[in-house]
C-alpha cells in the first residue's frame, strides 16, 4: 500500500504511532511531502530514522530548505567546518543528533515525486489557468513555498492528483482533517484519487496535536492524536 503524510515537524512519537497504527510495513511506500523538521522537539532523530527507511521518499519542504540556505550561507563565510557543525545543531532542540551524513542525505532531497496515479510535493505546483503544467518549469521556490495552490478555487484539471502540505487546513476549514477536491461530477467520498484534483494534507501538527495520513489506493484518512 502507498501512503503520504506531510508535515509531521518533528513529533517523532506521533509518527511512529501514526505508522504503527496502518501497520507499515516492507511491502508498503511512504512518501513525505516535506516539514519533517521544525517546530517539534525531534527533528533530527525523525529526519535520520525517515532517511533510514528504504521504502520512504522523503521529499523537501520549506523548513528543510530554509536549514539547508542557512548550513549553505555557513559554509560560503568559513572553513573552520566543526563550528559550523555547532551552530548547525543549535537550530533544532535535538541538534546534539546531527551529523554531516545526515546533512548532506538532506541536501539532496528531491523537491517533488510522480507515481502512475499522483503528485507529491509540498506546497504548489505550476499552473496556466486551470492547467498542470510540467513539474521540469517549476523552480524549488514555488515547490517548497507557494501559498496560492492550496486556495479553494485553484483546481488543477486534466492531469494527476497533487498531493501537498505546507498550510495547516484548519486554516481553510476549521478542522484538522485531511481536504479532498473531487473533480466536477464525481461522488465527495470516492475511494478513487484519480477522481480528486488535489488534497491538502497539512494537519497543522505542533498546533493540533493531530498527525494524519492518506492511503491512496483507497483514500482512507488515518489520524494520532496527542
């Protein structure tokens, strides 16, 4: 089975109860559409554990970029690399974790994913009107940052489903709960992701206490909760 989660900012427990709880497993695919570090109190041990995993693809989101513009801005100023270390592991609460193997894995992370079925990426993809266009025209800047896909009216039409993160839903809705957007003329609750044109997968998690993820050959929601 395939799931996506987004995110997740470093609430490593939630996580592995989230994963325990869909009884992830060798045969099953995660993919992480980025935010896995930040605001929580586990960054860099649930960055190292979802590196080691071999069937994840951990995808790049903002914070992730924003840590690598600073590690990169460090290292245009000095050659002293063990300070820069330091000040590396000063970012995140856990930072006594992190080691130059883990920043350079987190160096190259990929900026989106395409599967036979859907779009991962963490905050927008391009569009002209109301049209996909190829992920190759985008820059990284508007896959980790764009705030305008994940209005109600921007429906991406006559391609695959995007799945993203990046703005908590509660701040469309009200709830913390995974957003689907059926296409024109299909049943709200289709267990098909080829009849959606996207879903918001941002569960505002350092706010809400709430982690959830979308199995997509289903569209079955799985939520934790503190």
């Amino acid at each position: 089975m395939t799931y996506c989660i987004s995110d997740i900012h470093g609430h490593y427990d939630l996580f592995c109860r989230l994963m325990d709880a869909v009884r992830f497993g060798g045969d099953d695919t995660l993919y992480i559409l980025g935010d896995a570090v930040d605001k929580g109190p586990q960054s860099v041990r649930l960055a190292k554990l979802l590196l080691s995993i071999n069937n994840a693809v951990y995808l790049a989101g903002n914070h992730e970029y924003d840590f690598l513009k600073y590690y990169r801005g460090l290292m245009r100023q000095t050659t002293d690399y063990d300070g820069v270390l330091q000040k590396l592991r000063a970012y995140f609460p856990d930072g006594a974790l992190l080691d130059w193997e883990t920043i350079d894995r987190l160096e190259f992370l990929p900026f989106y994913a395409e599967t036979e079925t859907f779009i991962g990426v963490h905050a927008g993809v391009p569009m002209q009107k109301d049209r996909l266009l190829p992920l190759a025209r985008a820059t990284c800047e508007q896959l980790v940052y764009d705030r305008r896909f994940k209005d109600v009216g921007v429906l991406p039409q006559g391609g695959k489903c995007v799945l993203y993160g990046h703005t908590p839903v509660r701040y469309l809705t009200g709830k913390d709960e995974i957003l689907f957007y059926p296409r024109g003329g299909v049943p709200k609750k289709s267990g098909s992701i080829a009849d959606y044109c996207k879903v918001h997968l941002d569960m505002g998690t350092s706010m809400s206490g709430v982690l959830g993820c979308v199995r997509t050959e289903d569209c079955r929601c799985f939520y934790v909760h503190d």
